[in-house]
C-alpha cells in the first residue's frame, strides 16, 4: 500500500520535523508482514493548489495523511476536499495541534476524513500503517485497537480511542541523512518534549511528562550537523534551559565542536540561567547561538493568571549580563491582549523589555489555541477572538478593539524602525526626545495613519524619507541631525551607488575629511584594527572616494556611542564641533 504524509508549510525555507519522524519511526518498526511504502510531500501555502492538487493526484497514493497546524489548516482543509472529488476511493487522516484538541468536530466538518491522529504521532502511525499495510486479512488489529485516533466506524459514527501514552524521545530516529533535500531550508531539531510550565495560552503546558532524548544521541546528531556546516539548526525544545545539566552538556558541546559557520537556536526562559551558562554563552564565538526569550508581560497579575513564572528582575539581569559581551542576538517577546493587561500596562511591559535593548523585539498578539486554558476561559476574560486560524484576538475585557488598532500600528512600527535594523541609529536619538519608548513608536504610526501610509508596500529609500519628515515635523531643530544620521543608516544598510535625496547636498569639506584620516593614521583613536591598511586601501573600504562624508559620520558614531559625551547627539555634526575635539 502506498502511503503519501503531506507537510504544507508557511515558508519554503521551512520543513515539517514531523512528518519525516512519522516516517522514519514506521519504518524502522514495521513488522515483516505489512506491505507500505511510505513518501512524503512538502509544499507551501503559497504555492498554487491546482499545482499541489496535481502533484498530489499523480502520485496515486491509497492512504493520504496531511499536517495541520495554525497555518494552514484552512488550506489543508479545502485540499482535503478536492483531493477525494478527484481520488474518490483514497482513504485521508490528518493529525497535528490543530485538529487534536477537536478531532471530533474535525471529523463532523470534514465528512471526507476517514480518521485524525490525536497527538504524538510516530507509534500511532505506525499502528496505523499495519492495519492498512496488512499482508493477511487473518490480521487482528483493527482500528479500534489503537490508542490516540478519533475515527469513523462502519456504521458511520464517530469513534473516539483514548490519547496515546507519550514515548520515549530517544525512540524516534534521526531524520537528516540527505541533506541535499534541506539545501536553503532551516533544520528544525528536538532534543525534548514536553514542558515543565503551565501557560495557559500554550499547548505545550499540557503534555506534563517532560522527556529528553538521550545526550549520546544528540552528540552524534550534531556533529552531523557541523560536519555538513549546515547554516542554521533551529531547537524546538519549548524551554531548552528548564534542565541545567542537559543545557550545558548541549551548548559545551557546540562550543567545543564549532565549525565557524553552524548557528543554533534555543528558545530559553532567561530568569532560569544560571552563572555557569551565562559565563559559558559569553564566551562563545559571535553567530554560534542566538536566544528566543519570551517574556510576554512585566505585569504581575497577568503573570500570575496565565500560569507563568517569569521574575523580572532576573531577566533584565541576565539578559544586560548577555548583550554587554556582544556576541549573542536576543530576540525578546511580548504578547498583547493577556488577561489582566490593558493599554496602560502594555505600555509599561513594551517599555521595560525595550529599555533591555534587544536584537529583536516581537510584539505578538494572543492565539486562541484549541485545547488549550486561555479558550476555556474565554466567557470569564470576555475573549473575543477570530472563528479562522491563527483565532487571533480582538478585544478582551480589559483591551478594547481600538486599542488592539493602536498595538497593531505600533507593532508595524518596530517591524520597520527597529526589527529590520536599518534605522538604528536615528531610533536611538528619537528616543532620546521620549519618556517612553512605546510613545515614540505610536507617534510614528500616527504620523502613518494621518498621511495614509499605512498599508502601502513602500520602496525602502521611501522609509527613510517618512522618518525625516516626521522629524521635520515633530522636532524641526533636529532636522539636520537627524538628516545625518538617516544618511549613515543608509550608507550602511543600502548597496547604495549614489548619495539618497533626502540626504540633500553633501557640504562637508574634503580637506576636512583628508584631514581627519590623516591625524587617525598616527593616533589610532576611532578606527582601531586598521592598523594593517595604508591610507588608499582605508579610504578604499570606507568608500572615501565617493562618499567624502563618511570619515564625518564615523567620527560621528564614536561620539554618538559614548555615553559620557551626551552634547554629541546635537552639535557633533558640524564640522565646527568636530575639529574643537579632533
């Protein structure tokens, strides 16, 4: 019998982990009697479905068993119906988060389903394919004998098995041997399930038996990984540090084996650190890890009524311990619409994570997940949310839909000025005009919504244009400063071959700049490490020969860097300014 696991994933640089677990588990354990073969087949959401739905048909597969996750349930539902107009004998599961928890009601919808694997899939499918694979109709497992399905009985109803006893991580084989197949795709790898905390929004919290596959395993797992110097190996433990022994003996490990090339990422609740791993992550090459910290809110009560343990304090701690070595990217979450959490404290929670400068800051918005406490208690919070995946949130009883509005603009916002890292010196001096940091965003979403900007794929030269005329605007005796500044983030995010228009025209003195480098090549005081280039390959990198003012800006980011000159952020630019200090 052939059999075809179908994985629809949000981006082509994506792969789907599990179904090459169900695949690889079935096989390894397939008894001699039962005739399968198994192929997988992986898509994206924005591909074509007349193309999938063609793809899938020439394969003419008996058994057809699809992935669904927040993503793409609603694609894979509208493929499931076609695929049995056009295969009308093909027998179709599907499994995963997003029919588990209403299996059946996935069932009753989709009357074309003939079952849904409930949770942890590997020895599920594998009963799954004897009963189908079966050389002898002697055979005695049935359908009914197999734990963690919901399916359809011969007479029609529903029948519902009880969920399947988790496993043994160590059980599941390694899927990567060809890597051909992953080429350009990110590695997502497991070295856990489960979790130990009881987040009420997560699924996770509900599987409670927390299991680590076996470090000698691992080991081996990884260093296949370094040997392939495959780019990024993506971990998705849901809380990677919850077992200090298990953490070092992983991040020792890459450390010890780094090929210089192989970055991996570990989602981590950073209050959970210790001394010993953060000394061990500080010294680490730059590139070689990069940490997820979820920090969702600062508010306490919200902390309190998710299930949450978070203790601040100790985040801001670890994370500044972090971030002052500079080799480590930190990407920091918050989620919007928490009970408890009104505009007013969301404010205060964007700002405290703000204030911890992160490399990426991710203003998410609630998930009402099937299965989930946060649905249960729905009614109390009085949640509303969308009927459709991802069930997003839109108003609660503390955050009215005009404030989610507002959050939605901000976190636009941050995507453009503060994610992409192209504006990062001028977000650092607008700040400067703001108490709060979540002020200076929601200005700028304002300005957006008052021109009619928003939902306008801008060209990215026009973004800087916006942020300077917001200046001019807002703080009209910072323009030229600002100016400047805007003109440097350019220049050093943008292949650029000419000088932007909003930049104006360049004033500053060549023989000023000839100057500048002249006096640097004998003190060596802003631009250390140069020490190997003469004074053409210096001008060469820096581009002096088209872009005169760079010596002026570079000079500029020094002072602008150092806390103790505060009178930099306005007068350095003016070449008056900057030969009073050298």
């Amino acid at each position: 019998m052939k059999i075809l696991l179908v994985a629809i994933n949000a981006k082509y640089i994506h792969s789907n982990l599990a179904v090459y677990c169900l695949k690889a588990y079935a096989e390894k354990n397939m008894p001699q009697d039962v005739n399968v073969q198994i192929e997988l087949a992986e898509y994206t959401i924005n591909q074509n479905r007349d193309e999938i739905l063609k793809d899938i048909y020439r394969r003419q597969a008996e058994m057809i068993c699809f992935s669904c996750y927040i993503w793409n349930l609603d694609y894979v539902e509208s493929m499931i119906r076609d695929v049995k107009k056009v295969m009308k004998d093909v027998i179709i599961w599907a499994g995963g988060p997003e029919v588990s928890y209403d299996s059946r009601e996935t069932l009753g919808r989709l009357p074309e389903l003939t079952g849904v694997m409930k949770g942890e899939g590997e020895k599920t499918f594998a009963k799954l394919c004897e009963v189908y694979g079966k050389r002898s109709e002697t055979s005695e497992l049935s359908l009914e004998q197999i734990d963690g399905i919901t399916f359809r009985c011969p007479d029609g109803t529903i029948c519902e098995r009880p969920w399947r006893v988790p496993m043994d991580l160590s059980e599941v084989p390694f899927v990567y041997h060809d890597m051909k197949k992953f080429e350009n795709k990110i590695i997502y790898y497991e070295t856990s399930r489960g979790c130990p905390f009881s987040c009420s929004y997560c699924l996770s919290s509900i599987d409670k038996r927390l299991r680590f596959r076996s470090l000698d395993l691992v080991f081996n797992e990884l260093q296949f990984f370094l040997d392939h110097k495959v780019p990024q190996v993506k971990f998705v433990d849901r809380t990677f540090n919850c077992k200090h022994d298990h953490a070092m003996a992983i991040w020792k490990y890459i450390q010890e084996h780094d090929n210089g090339i192989t970055n991996f990422h570990f989602e981590v609740a950073a209050d959970l650190l210790n001394d010993e791993e953060i000394r061990l992550i500080r010294q680490m090459r730059p590139g070689l890890i990069q940490l997820e910290i979820g920090v969702q809110s600062t508010n306490t009560d919200t902390i309190r009524e998710i299930r949450r343990t978070m203790r601040l304090e100790e985040v801001r701690e670890h994370v500044a311990r972090i971030k002052e070595k500079g080799n480590i990217h930190q990407h920091l979450d918050l989620i919007a619409g928490l009970p408890y959490e009104d505009i007013k404290s969301f404010r205060k929670s964007f700002d405290d994570v703000y204030s911890m400068r992160p490399d990426q800051l991710q203003l998410g918005f609630l998930k009402v997940l099937k299965g989930s406490y946060m649905q249960e208690m729905q009614q109390e919070y009085e949640l509303r949310y969308k009927d459709e995946p991802p069930y997003e949130v839109l108003s609660t009883k503390w955050l009215p839909y005009s404030d989610v509005i507002e959050l939605k603009g901000v976190e636009e916002m941050v995507e453009i000025y503060y994610n992409s890292g192209q504006f990062t010196h001028v977000v650092e001096a607008l700040v400067e005009n703001y108490a709060s940091a979540y002020q200076m965003y929601q200005d700028l979403w304002q300005y957006y919504e008052e021109h009619d900007y928003m939902g306008i794929q801008h060209r990215r030269s026009a973004r800087y244009e916006i942020v300077l005329d917001f200046v001019k605007e807002k703080y009209p005796e910072q323009a030229d400063v600002m100016r400047e500044l805007l003109t440097y983030d350019y220049y050093l995010r943008e292949n650029a071959k000419s000088r932007p228009e909003f930049a104006g025209e360049d004033a500053t003195d060549k023989r000023f700049v000839r100057a500048f480098y002249e006096k640097e090549e004998k003190e060596r005081k802003h631009l250390p490490g140069y020490e190997q280039f003469d004074r053409n390959q210096m001008r060469k990198m820096t581009h002096l020969e088209y872009f005169p003012h760079m010596g002026k800006m570079l000079l500029f980011d020094y002072k602008f860097r150092n806390p103790l000159n505060q009178e930099a952020r306005t007068c350095m630019i003016k070449k008056d300014s900057l030969e009073r200090r050298g």
